[in-house]
C-alpha cells in the first residue's frame, strides 16, 4: 500500500459522484448496484465519515418514465427529461436511504449558486449544516433551468466548443469538494480508472494505479465522451486537476467494483488516484473555482508559455489575439488557446471594449489609445491562476 493510498484510510469528509452509466443500465435504472453502493455509504456514514452524493441520470430517469427510446437531441426536449427524471431520480434515493437509516436531501445547483460569493457562502453553510445533522445531500445540476451540461453534451457529439459553467457533474463535483475542503472526491464511472488507452478500443491498454497531478500527456491519454452521459475520462481528468489542486485528493473507479468504496477506503489498489498538489490561498481559489466567468482573452503560443512559465509573467497585451464576451474592470475572464482551450482565469484590468483596442499591442501604446493608463498588464501574475480550473 502506498503512502498515498494509506491516506484514503483518514478521509473524514467525502463527495461520491455517481455517473450516468452507473445509475442507469440499457435505459433502466441499475437498482441491484445502486443498491449495493448505498450500502457500503450507509456503512461509511455509520462510521462518522460525512458523504455528499452528486448523481447523474436524471436525463435518463426521465427517458425511461417518457417511454424514450433515444436519448432527445433537443436541448428543450432534454431539459424536459431532466425536469422529469430528477424527481423520480430522488425519490429512489430517498426510499433507498431511508430503508438504510438514513435521510436524503435534495440540492440542485446552478452556475450562479458557486459564483456569486454570498450565495456560495449561504451553500456551503446549508450542506455543512446538513452534514451536521447526519444527512447526506444528494446534488446535482439543476438542468431544467441551467444549459451547462446539456450543452456539453452537444459539444460531445461534434458541436462546436461552448463555455459551460460545470460542463457535466464531474465539473459539479470537483466544485463542491473544494468549496466544503473536502477530503476526498471519488468519481464512480463505468470503467476501472484511468488507462494508457482506451480500454475499449484497445486491449493492451494498462490502468495507472496513481497520478502525480494532471498534465497534458494525460489529457492526450483520455479521448472519447459517455455515450448516455455528457462526461468522458477527459471530463473526470479536468475535475480531477481542479480539485487536487485545491487539496482535495481524487479517485476515479468502477462504479460496478463490489464493495467499491470501502475496499478503495481501506487502501486496496482500486482505481486511479490522483495525489494533492499544494493547496491555494484562498483569493486564488476564488478565482479558479468560485467566480463567475465573464468573458475570455485569446492568446498566442508566445503569451502561454510565458504564463504557465516557472517566472510566471503577466499577461501583456502584445500577447492577446482576441477577446469574447462582455466583461468590466475587476472581473474573472478564461485564459484560452487558439483552439479554445482553457488555461486559466484571472481578474482583468480593463473592460472587454478596451481589452479590444490594446490586443495586439504593446503597453507602451496604452495612453496613446485609450487616453488613459491603468496597468501595463491585462492581468497581473499576482491575479492569475494557470492550470487547472
């Protein structure tokens, strides 16, 4: 057992995300195996650990009381699933809760609820409140009224890249975990872990018991979207790197493993674990995970090694090749690549109008176009945070 794995064995706070194709097996929901990995929670629960569940499915649930046989390509019709489906969706994990002593809440979540700072606050008081009391708070996107992770699952089948708020509950749970410090985030899917390659394409393919972090060389490794669901290993791998970058050590699994949580808990060799990375202050927190995203700068190949650099300069605005969305002076914009990837966030220094006009340009030229100067960067290093967001 590694001293990492030995760790697990402390975890006193806990956020299980079970995926869609955990809870869901050919359009039926997969009672025989939520019904097993409720127990093993009731039994950690029993323990004095305190569990928070974030479940997908409710899309699936809602096909299934609809009598869909597709999953709907509408984003409205979706939306109706879900709107349908959560309901039923809770009500198994109430009934299967309460027959285990234990009592379920509902929370569903929106983008604002995390970025705006006194509605996060309010949150976080409720679930700790909640966790307090010994009942276990079963989360999940509120998509009848927020698009995030529908659209993410557009943009898995071929559409072209959107900015999502959690982009599907791997996003969801990664946010939760650092917002209560949790200790550990187990991601539950419908493969054993993170692999060299995709294990269902290739039979060669080895699981990695333990990752020091997420960098590129994993994000090339995972490829693919959840064909029922909107994650993918690469959603999980992002979750991943946000949350361990915030102190939170992460586990993704099989969901269909017998006695999944308490044989990982224990220290046995389950999964792939990703290690913690150096917790951030919390200004900087606030900004990778908190904030809400106003807008985007664009910037070239130059600019991006000179921010994810071991200096870590500031962005200037000679390095900008575009600027999306609206957004003032003091806001959280995305840090993105030509391709539109995201690097990180930072609070900007000046609007979105004349972010426009200095792009390009060198700082010297700041007055000379907007009649005013502020600062020589768009972002300043001590305002930015790179990596995993």
């Amino acid at each position: 057992m590694t001293p990492a794995r030995q760790h697990l064995a402390d975890a006193h706070r806990i956020v299980v995300k079970l995926g869609t194709h955990v809870v869901m097996h050919d359009g039926e929901l997969a009672r025989d195996r939520l019904s097993e990995l409720l127990d093993g929670l009731a039994r950690l629960r029993q323990s004095g650990r305190e569990l928070l569940l974030v479940s997908s499915g409710a899309v699936g649930m809602g096909m299934r009381v609809l009598g869909l046989k597709e999953r709907p390509r509408s984003l409205g019709d979706r939306q109706a699933c879900a709107a349908v489906g959560q309901g039923h969706l809770m009500g198994v994990y109430t009934q299967m809760l309460a027959a285990r002593g234990l009592t379920a809440a509902q929370v569903l979540l929106t983008q604002e609820d995390l970025a705006d700072r006194d509605r996060a606050i309010c949150l976080r008081t409720t679930l700790l409140r909640l966790l307090e009391l010994g009942v276990v708070p079963v989360l999940n996107e509120n998509d009848s009224v927020s698009v995030a992770e529908l659209i993410e699952y557009q943009r898995a089948q071929g559409a072209p890249p959107a900015s999502t708020a959690f982009g599907d509950n791997d996003g969801l749970s990664a946010r939760v975990a650092v917002a209560l410090d949790a200790d550990l985030l187990v991601m539950l899917t419908n493969v054993g872990g993170f692999f060299t390659a995709n294990p269902k394409s290739d039979p060669a393919a080895a699981r990695i018991p333990e990752l020091d972090g997420v960098d590129e060389a994993a994000f090339a490794r995972a490829s693919g979207g959840s064909a029922g669901g909107t994650g993918g290993m690469a959603s999980k791998l992002a979750a991943a790197a946000l949350a361990s970058s915030e102190g939170t050590a992460v586990l993704i699994a099989g969901g269909g493993e017998a006695r999944v949580l308490e044989r990982a808990l224990g220290g046995e060799d389950l999964g792939t674990l990703v290690t913690v990375a150096a917790r951030r202050p919390a200004r900087l927190r606030h900004i990778a995970v908190g904030a809400r995203r106003r807008g985007a700068l664009v910037v070239n190949e130059g600019a991006l090694a000179a921010l994810t650099g071991q200096k870590k300069a500031s962005l200037l605005p000679i390095g900008v090749v575009g600027v999306e969305g609206t957004f003032e002076q003091g806001d959280v914009v995305e840090i993105r690549d030509g391709s539109g990837r995201v690097h990180g966030r930072g609070l900007v220094n000046y609007g979105a109008d004349a972010c426009r006009k200095l792009a390009g340009r060198h700082s010297d030229d700041i007055d000379a176009i907007l009649g005013w100067r502020g600062y020589d960067a768009l972002i300043t290093r001590d305002n930015l945070v790179m990596g995993a967001v």
